[in-house]
C-alpha cells in the first residue's frame, strides 16, 4: 500500500490518500481527476468532500431501544424461573425504562 499525497485542486492543500496502487495506474488516477476538475470544478469539489454514509440516529435510537426490551425481557424470564424479585425489577426497568427513555430523548433532539 502507497500513501500518496495529492494536491486538492480547489483550495492547493495537499491531502494523503493511502491506496494500493501501482505507478502507472496512480498515474491515471491523477490525471482524471485532474481533468475533472478543469471539466467541472464543482463536481470535483463535491467528490472530494465526500465522507462515509453516517446512520441516522433515529435508526441508532429504535436498535437500542429493540435490543435493551430484548434483554430485559431474557432478564424477566430468568427471574421468573428463579423467583427472584431483583431481577424482576430490573427486567422490567430494562423491558419498560430504558426504551421509553431513548425515544423520549431521540423525539427531544429531533425537534430542535
């Protein structure tokens, strides 16, 4: 694997790029992107800021709140064969609570 430093053709800061590469195929790489951006600055901008697709925190809300009523209710059937009361407390905190509380606190946030 090279790492390669390339002059971002829009602000002439230089970047590293780490890719394997060989000399005559990072030699190509760089001259289409240098053609992009006499073609079409804009799109050349674009594609260079692009980052790695986030997942949304809605979608990261809604899974813990899933996994923590899971758990708790793995929780509550362990304490139901055990007879233990503790556990069935906590089971119910983590069945009931801690859900409520995540989506409470997600619908907060997203009106702002």
């Amino acid at each position: 694997m090279t790492t390669t430093p390339v002059e971002d053709h829009n602000d002439g800061v230089e970047a590293v790029r780490t890719m394997a590469l060989h000399g005559e195929e990072q030699r190509r790489l760089s001259e289409i992107e240098r053609q992009l951006a006499e073609e079409n600055p804009r799109l050349a901008q674009r594609l260079a800021e692009l980052r790695p697709m986030r997942i949304p925190n809605v979608v990261l809300a809604v899974l813990g709140a899933l996994f923590a009523s899971m758990i708790g209710l793995f929780v509550l059937v362990a304490a139901a064969q055990t007879h233990a009361p503790v556990l069935m407390v906590f089971g119910t905190v983590l069945t009931s609570l801690v859900p409520t509380l995540i989506i409470w606190r997600t619908w907060l946030h997203r009106l702002r």
